[in-house]
C-alpha cells in the first residue's frame, strides 16, 4: 500500500454525496467518518493534464469496448496523470486498467 495519500477532488465530491444521501443516522455518520478522512488527505484537483488522460483513457476504453463511467474516468485520469495508483473496491477500475495499461489499480 502506498505511503502516501492523495485524493481526487472528484472523490470528495462523490463521498460528500454519499453523506447527504444516507438512509440512516448510523450511516451517514459512517460515512461522514470516510469523507473526513479523505479531506485529511492532500486533494488533487483537476487541470488540462488531467483532461488529456481522460480524454486518452475513455477512447482506449471504447475502443476496446469497455464502459467508462465519466466520474470514475476522472478518477482514474487523475491517478495516470500524477502516477499514483487508484486504491479502490470498484472492479470497474480494473475493466479500465485493461484496456487502459497506463492505469494502476490496487484492488482492495
């Protein structure tokens, strides 16, 4: 696991998202417990660089036929451009890293 830890600012946008829209008070203070965390984490925001790997990253996506969600895309455009690694549950990271080698995906 990497020493150091940075998030997309993408990846706060989505955690706050999942705060508003818990179904319970247990969860969303789980989930206020996660965004807290992240936010402790030094935040990389999106520039042009960025926007040059993901334009990159959805073309080999669609070219070899694998779907892109656009914020996940971000995320992982994010990760190639600052070569760090997308740390995640989400298996749809994988689909992308193997149409996509640029991308390292550490599956937890």
């Amino acid at each position: 696991m990497p020493r150091h830890v940075a998030v997309s600012v993408i990846t706060l946008g989505e955690l706050e998202l999942g705060v508003i829209a818990a179904a319970t008070v247990e969860q969303r203070a789980r989930r206020a417990e996660t965004l807290a965390l992240a936010r402790a984490a030094d935040t990389i925001p999106i520039n042009d660089a960025v926007m040059g790997s993901f334009a990159r990253l959805v073309h080999d996506c669609r070219e070899h036929g694998v779907k892109a969600n656009v914020l996940d895309a971000l995320i992982a455009a994010t990760a190639i451009q600052h070569g760090l690694p997308v740390v995640t549950q989400d298996d749809d990271f994988a689909a992308m890293a193997s149409a996509h080698p640029q991308l390292a995906v550490i599956q937890v």
